[in-house]
C-alpha cells in the first residue's frame, strides 16, 4: 500500500508546520456549477474589501511563506508562493479563471481562508508521495511545458517517487497529477506554517470535504502530517 511521507528533518526546519491531507475517492468532476463560480468571486471580493496590494506581503501568514522560501534559497520577489501568487492577481482586480470544479474548489479555499491548498489527482499513483529536500536528481515537466527541469539541491519539493509534482513547496506545479475534468481521485494538501496552527488546518480541511461532498460526490477523510505524525497509509 502506498504512503504518503514528510521526513522528520523538515519537520525540524520549519518549526510548527503541518500539511493537512483531504483525500477523496469517487468523486465526479467537470466544469464548475454556478454556484460554486459565484463562491469563488465573493472570496475574490472580500480579499480585495479585507486587504491591499500594498499590505499583502506584510500579512502574518504571507510574511511566513516569505520566509520559509528565502530559508531555502527562492527570493520570495522572484518565487512567489501560489498563495501569493493568487492574491496578488484578485488584488490587482483579475478574476481566477473557472478551470474545472475540483481546482475551483481549492482556489476558493485558498483565498477565502488565506491558506495554500493544492490539489492532485491519484487516480493512477504508482510510487509514495513525499514532501522533502531535492537532492537535484529529480525529473519535473511544468504544466503547460514539455522540457524537463531538475529542482536546485534543497529545494523544497513534493514527488510522487523521483517525479516532481511541485516545485518549491507551493510554486508550480507539473502537468503530472494535473487535475483534469475525467478525474475520479484527488489529495488535497493544506499547508499550515505558524501563525496557522492545527485548528485553522482542521476547519479547512473540513470546508474541503463538505464542497467536494456537495458539488462533486464521493468519499473523503482527513489526515495530518506533522512532527508527531510524519507518514500516513494512502487507502485504496
């Protein structure tokens, strides 16, 4: 059977860090219902009434992903976590494009609760899933690209065996995984670095499972990895 992992060293790294894990089983995905759209532009309109472009980078729990990533060499101005990343585009006045509902959902979640949700389909998982240091030997094609890339030797990664799915904790992610509308089996990640403690993960990770129980069907369960938790069973 296999695992999901989160060695103990970069427990140790990055005091208080949690990744919390909603993993959903037969669920139906496709384009995203109205309501589900009308979701996403309100959590885009209460972001932009709640904060500016200007005071984001200054925000408790952006400043930490600030510098965790400076901690492991990506200038937080060049590499922008995908939480930032996605503020900084609705603050700038953009709408997040409707890609299919189960993305829509962790896009929905991530800027409504200011937290970094990625999702990954596991349909088809044939290797343990890792977050962990890069040694530089690892493979990751990036969505939308065709050119292998090697991660730099400590770079934060999640791999799926020796195969990228994400480079940099939360910056981009590989077109392996990608989830697509025929997916049928998703892992939601919910990265929690202090002042986000285990309560806020919890409540999240909730919401998670209520919306793809509402709009997408299936089954789901949470888990969390942390320093007293670092490896879970990914049931079949």
């Amino acid at each position: 059977m296999l695992q999901y992992h989160i060695p103990p060293a970069l427990f140790e790294l990055y005091p208080g860090y949690l990744r919390g894990l909603v993993i959903c089983r037969g669920v139906t995905n496709g384009d995203s219902p109205p309501e589900l759209t009308a979701l996403l532009r309100q959590a885009e309109q209460a972001l932009r009434d709640t904060l500016t472009l200007e005071a984001l980078p200054a925000h408790p729990v952006i400043a930490a992903w600030r510098e965790a990533y400076r901690r492991f060499g990506a200038k937080p101005s060049e590499f922008r976590s995908s939480l930032e990343a996605m503020a900084r585009r609705v603050l700038h006045g953009q709408e997040l494009p409707s890609i299919n509902t189960l993305v829509d959902i962790g896009n929905y979640l991530s800027i409504s609760r200011l937290l970094p949700v990625g999702g990954h389909a596991i349909d088809h998982l044939t290797s343990d899933l890792e977050l962990r240091l890069a040694d530089g030997s690892e493979s990751f094609t990036p969505f939308g690209g065709t050119e292998v890339e090697h991660p730099e030797p400590g770079e934060i990664i999640f791999v799926e065996g020796s195969q990228v799915l994400t480079r940099r904790w939360t910056w981009r992610q590989a077109n392996h995984t990608l989830t697509l509308p025929e997916t049928t089996a998703i892992i939601f990640n919910l990265d929690g670095l202090p002042p986000v403690g285990l309560e806020e993960v919890e409540r999240a990770a909730d919401e998670t499972a209520e919306l793809v129980k509402r709009f997408c069907g299936g089954r789901s369960r949470f888990e969390v990895l942390s320093i007293k938790n670092p490896q879970v069973l990914l049931e079949p």
